[in-house]
C-alpha cells in the first residue's frame, strides 16, 4: 500500500531550497543562482549536488499521481474529474455522473474529505482502507521535489551546454507554474486551450512516468544497478539424492548461491569491515552492477573462473557461510518442474556445495516421491513474525493474505510414520 510522503514536512526538515527560474545558465556559462543547477540550492561539490534534492511550488493544488492511479482504480470516474471530460455530483458521499454537475481538479479538491469510500466496491479492500484514513492535504500537493543534478547532468557541445530529459521536464513545469517564464508558444497553448491547473497536473504526471520508465522495466535503475540480471533470482537445476542431507535443507553448488543470493553477497562485500572479502577476491572497487555481471559470468564460467583464481573458490564458500549463519532466516523455495500440485512445493534451509557441479541435492527420502525431475530454486526470506504455518504444517500464510503451499519437513515425516 502506498505511504504518502509529507513534502512540506520534508521540505522543512532537510532544509531544501525553492527552484525559481527555468534558466539555467548565465550567458558566461555558470549555473544561475535560481535555476535548476544552481550552487545555492543544490550545493557545489560531489557530495552535495549527488545528495541535495530543491522543490518546485506549484502555485495550485494538484493530485499526486500515485494517488490519483490509485483512485482510479476505485472508480474511472475520477480520471475524467480531474481531465474534465464529464460533469458529477455528489450523492450521499459517492460522486455520480451528471451533466448538470461540476468537474475539475478545483472541486475535486473541495469535495475529497466528503467522500465515502466505504460505498464504493471494489476487491481491493486495503485500497478503500487507504482512503477512508487519507486525508485531502495528503492527496493534494502544492511542491513538487527536483531531484539533485547528479542524476540529471548537462552535457557539453561545441561549448553550448545540453541539459538532459528530466531537466527539461523540469523546465516545463516551472514555465507551466509561472507563467511570465513560459516560452510564447507555451503561454499561447496554455491561455487558449486549456485549464493551467490541469496543465500543471499533465505535467506532474509526465514527471512521474518518466521516473517509473526510470526505475522498472530490465533498463531501470532497481534492475542496472542492484543486480543487473534477472530480477527474481530463479536458477534452474536436475535434482541429486543422498541420504545425508538433512531432511529441511537442500545443497546448492557455491556459483549457484552466489547467484541466488546475491543481493545480499552485495551486502556483504559493501559492508564487510573485518575479513576484507572484496579486497582479497579482487571486486573491491566493483560496482553493485559489475558485481551482478561478475557473479553471472562466475556461474557460466565456474571451471575456467576457478582455474584461473586459486583459492578464491573457497574465499567465496568462506563469505556464503558467513552470511547463512549471520541471516538463519534464509531459505530456499525448491519447485519442481513441472509442478503438479501444492506438494511440489518445498522451504528448505540452503547448504554449500564447495565444488563446481550443476545439481541441486536434498535427501533421498523426499527425492524418491518426486521422480527425481528438475527442480527451480528462488532465494526466500522467511521473518517470524508475519508467517503463520498451519496445524498440518502444509500452508504458509503472511500479512498479505497470499498463501504459499509449501510441503513442510514434519508433514512429510509423518506422511512417513503412517
């Protein structure tokens, strides 16, 4: 569910400074004091300009899009408030639609604490909970957060200086606010065609796709710069049996564990203060994304990568323990493939397998019913306090009301004893 940022409140605390002006640069080529690469609001060095956000005042009050998508997914009748594409009236707490009506961000605003969610139907029961509790000066913002020029630089060409996407939509919006800054076909388009406080909100939400263009998809940030592969971290096995194995774990090549749980070998090797692990495995000045590519290439590659690095193997299964014993959370989901049912389903604790093989092994009892099949692994992070397993020990519940059927080890051992 979305937590609603106060940004007044943010603005406050963090001392953020107003951007005024769409001009960026002096006719010497300095950044303006007002603009949107300005030294005073953004601060001057590395640190301070990759970390010091300014705000935009809007001089209006418009939806948060995240609201506002959200919102519609209650009632479509929303969207077409806030784009003025019909009129509604307010009946017992419920906007209907009627030609007689109002529309418009304007009466939106003036009617949002009146309106009762609680008679609108929708599945999502936690999303008409959301908004019985929000209030309208949480829904509406009147400043909108720039972030710092570090993730917007300009370019240089020919000595003219380029300013990148974000910037521009930036300049957009201040052109957009204050109208005496807007270029001529701008202000024309505004005054002749439409509301400015829809237009505003156009462009607020222009802003906010292009951060969610920014953020999803296999080129966004989360995914380029986190792990820089596949995102839900699924590798792909043929099942091994020894009776060994203890009857809640599975064995997982090393290579392959790096892969799983990468994530948190990223943690480890970024925060590591006593062993060094990063310097001696020579991935010390690694990005977080060269680390991602490291660790796939490591997978594909695992004889010539351990031919050519002696002793770095067991530095890596030397990490993996400390990290197993430092988070006994971890698990791994192990599916067959392909799943029949919800007992092809298993939450089993990972064990290291120090040698370069491509099998997955759990113990012979549990992989006998199962045909000895190939099996798909997924890192799990299983926390105490929101998983609730059932009597028969065969379903996983969590906060979230999803349900995973996973075939716990003390079903099976009595499936076993009967």
């Amino acid at each position: 569910m979305l937590k609603v940022l106060d940004i007044n409140k943010t603005i406050k605390e963090n001392k953020i400074l107003e951007v005024t002006s769409r001009i960026s640069f002096t006719r010497e080529n300095t950044p303006t004091n007002e603009g949107l690469y300005s030294p005073i609001i953004f601060g001057s060095t590395s640190k301070e300009i990759g970390a010091t956000f300014g705000y935009i005042k809007l001089n209006s009050k418009i939806i948060h899009p995240a609201i506002l998508n959200s919102l519609i997914k209650v009632d479509t009748s929303f969207k077409k408030i806030v784009y003025e594409t019909s009129k509604f009236v307010m009946n017992n707490g419920v906007i209907v639609e009627n030609s007689d009506g109002k529309t418009g961000l304007g009466w939106l605003f003036s009617i949002f604490d009146k309106i009762n969610f609680e008679s609108y139907t929708t599945k999502n029961e936690n999303l008409i909970s959301f908004f019985t509790e929000l209030k309208r000066d949480q829904a509406f913002i009147d400043k909108y957060l720039v972030v710092p020029p570090k993730f917007r630089m300009y370019t240089e060409k020919h000595g003219i200086y380029i300013e990148d996407d974000l910037t521009m939509l930036y300049k957009n919006l201040l052109g957009l606010v204050d109208i005496g800054q807007a270029d001529a076909g701008l202000m024309e388009y505004v005054l002749k065609n439409s509301n400015k406080d829809l237009e505003i909100q156009k462009s607020v939400i222009t802003l906010y796709d292009f951060f969610l263009e920014k953020l999803e998809k296999k080129e966004g940030q989360f995914r380029s710069t986190l792990v820089a592969k596949r995102i839900d971290n699924n590798t792909r096995l043929v099942a091994n049996a020894r009776p060994d194995m203890p009857f809640d774990s599975t064995g997982l090549p090393w290579h392959v564990l790096l892969n799983v749980f990468d994530v948190f070998v990223i943690a480890a090797l970024t925060h590591d203060t006593e062993e060094n692990y990063a310097k001696k495995l020579g991935v010390a000045k690694f990005s977080t994304s060269k680390l991602g590519q490291h660790f796939d290439y490591i997978f594909r590659n695992v004889d010539t990568y351990t031919d050519a690095n002696p002793g770095k193997r067991e530095l890596w299964v030397e990490l993996l323990k400390d990290i197993f014993e430092f988070h006994p959370e971890l698990m791994v989901m192990l599916k067959r493939d392909p799943a029949w049912n919800s007992q092809s389903y298993h939450g089993l604790y990972p064990v290291i397998i120090p040698t370069n093989s491509f099998h997955v092994v759990v113990n012979s009892l549990l992989y006998k019913p199962l045909g000895g099949d190939s099996f798909t692994s997924r890192a799990l992070v299983f926390e105490k306090d929101n998983i609730i397993i059932s009597k028969n020990g065969s379903t996983i519940s969590t906060d979230s009301d999803k349900s995973y059927y996973l075939r716990s080890m003390e079903y099976f051992y009595n499936d076993l004893s009967e």
